[in-house]
C-alpha cells in the first residue's frame, strides 16, 4: 500500500504575497497566483509539518486528505472492499432525489427502506455500473441479470423512473444488509457537529483511514453498508462494502472510476 498525504488550500491576492513571504528562500523563482493549490507528501515526509505550520500562521484555510494506492494482489486477497465512486463519477452522475415518507425531510436518512429513486432528466451515454454517492448503484438489464444468476446477496434491485413517472432503461442496485459498527480504532473519521443533519443529527463524519471491522466473515454478504452514516448535510449516506465475487461482475462489465480498498478485519 502507497499512502500520500494531499494538502489543499485556497488563496487570494493577499494570501499569495504572504505565502511568498513566509517560504522566503523556498519560493525563490517560483510565482503564487491566487487560486487552489494542492500538494502532495509521501506520509511523515519531511516538509509537511512545516507547510501546515505555515497556512495556520497565515491563516490560510486548508484540507488535509489520504489517498492510498494498492497493489491488484492487495486488493485480490481481501474479505471484502470498500467502493465509492471516483471523481469523475461523482460529477457525471445523474441528478437524482430520494422520495420517502418516513424518513428525514432535511436529509432524507431513515430508519426503514430507503425511498424510491427518481432520476430527474436523461441519462447520456451513461455506463453498465454506475456508483451514486450515498451508496446506492445504477445498473444496466444485462448487469442485473448476471447478478440475478449468481444470487448475489445483501441488496435488492428496482426499478428507476423519472419525475414524469417514465420508467427508466437501468436499474437501483440498493444495499439491504447493515454490516456491524465499525472497529474505531483503528477506523478513523473526522466529526463536525455542524456537518450533521440540523434535524435529525445524523451524519458529520468523513473517513480518514481504511474501515476495519471486528467481525465474523459470516457477518458479510456481497453487498453491504455501514451503519455509520457520513457526509454533510443534505447528502447523507452509508459506506458500500462488497464481495470479491460482486467486485468482479462489476469488473467484467467494465465499472470505471471506482475508488476501491480492501476492508481489513482485527
């Protein structure tokens, strides 16, 4: 496993003379326009306690984030796998919304089933899989029907319409199975009150680390989610978990621009 540490900050046209500033001699020939600027260190490489030294000095507000790597027998040997859409996926996926009765107006979490998925507009050239954020999947017929025919467990498909009631050429794949609370630590998320859900508090997390679980392979099944739920209010969602065996019919069907990591068990 690779991990990087990214830091992402913002500056204006103040900023960027005080940034030049503060680096002295490590800016030299080196220009700071206003703008995003992102940075990338190997983990506990020398220089990043220095860089965050100097935006909190400057008052700079900054993000920090892990991205981790794997090797394809990493990813091979584990129980399980923990996928969320990519990049790409989030920003081309289809508006969609959640119509449920008795669930939360403001963020739409309850207790019971989710609601009904209603795409709003058309969906272009859209792929075999798509992974939504909030933890729920769009999948073309032939998909459905090879998940059909291998039993895969833990998740339920159904049909997708649009605002006009116009049923839809794909189908929901929605997770039904709840896996056990995640083992924290070594799980690590970062908690903000004012993230969560101003009505029914839930959410306010975002993961940091790998999910690990202290549980039973006989707790998981293909298709699974966490019973954490994260995000920022409104999107609220659980983690998507699933078997090596769902990963690959994903696979043959050419998912793209999924972000996958093994779940680790202790």
């Amino acid at each position: 496993m690779k991990i990087e540490v990214v830091v992402s900050f913002q500056v204006d046209p103040g900023g960027a003379e005080r940034l030049r500033a503060a680096l002295g001699d490590q800016a030299a020939g080196r220009e700071f326009e206003p703008g995003i600027y992102e940075v990338r260190f190997a983990r506990r490489e020398a220089g990043l306690p220095e860089l965050i030294e100097i935006l909190e000095q400057l008052r700079l507000d900054y993000s920090l984030t892990e991205e981790r790597s794997f090797r394809r027998r990493e990813l091979e040997g584990a129980l399980a796998l923990h996928i969320a859409p990519g990049p790409e996926a989030t920003r081309k996926s289809p508006r969609a919304h959640v119509e449920e009765e008795e669930a939360c107006p403001v963020c739409g979490a309850g207790t019971g089933l989710p609601g009904e998925l209603v795409v709003e507009g058309e969906i272009p050239d859209h792929p075999a899989v798509t992974v939504l954020p909030g933890g729920r999947m769009l999948v073309r017929e032939e998909v459905a029907r090879d998940l059909v025919a291998a039993g895969i467990t833990g998740c339920l498909l159904r049909t997708v319409r649009d605002a006009w009631g116009r049923r839809k050429d794909v189908f929901e794949l929605l997770p039904v199975h709840m896996l056990p609370p995640l083992q924290t630590p070594p799980t690590r998320f970062q908690f903000r009150e004012d993230f969560s859900c101003p009505n029914c508090r839930e959410g306010g997390r975002r993961l940091v680390s790998m999910l690990y679980y202290d549980a039973a392979e006989e707790a998981f099944m293909d298709v699974n989610v966490s019973t954490e739920r994260f995000g920022r209010s409104p999107r609220i969602w659980r983690e998507m978990v699933v078997s090596q065996r769902m990963f690959r019919i994903l696979a043959e069907h050419g998912a793209e621009d999924i972000q996958v990591e093994p779940v680790i068990l202790v």
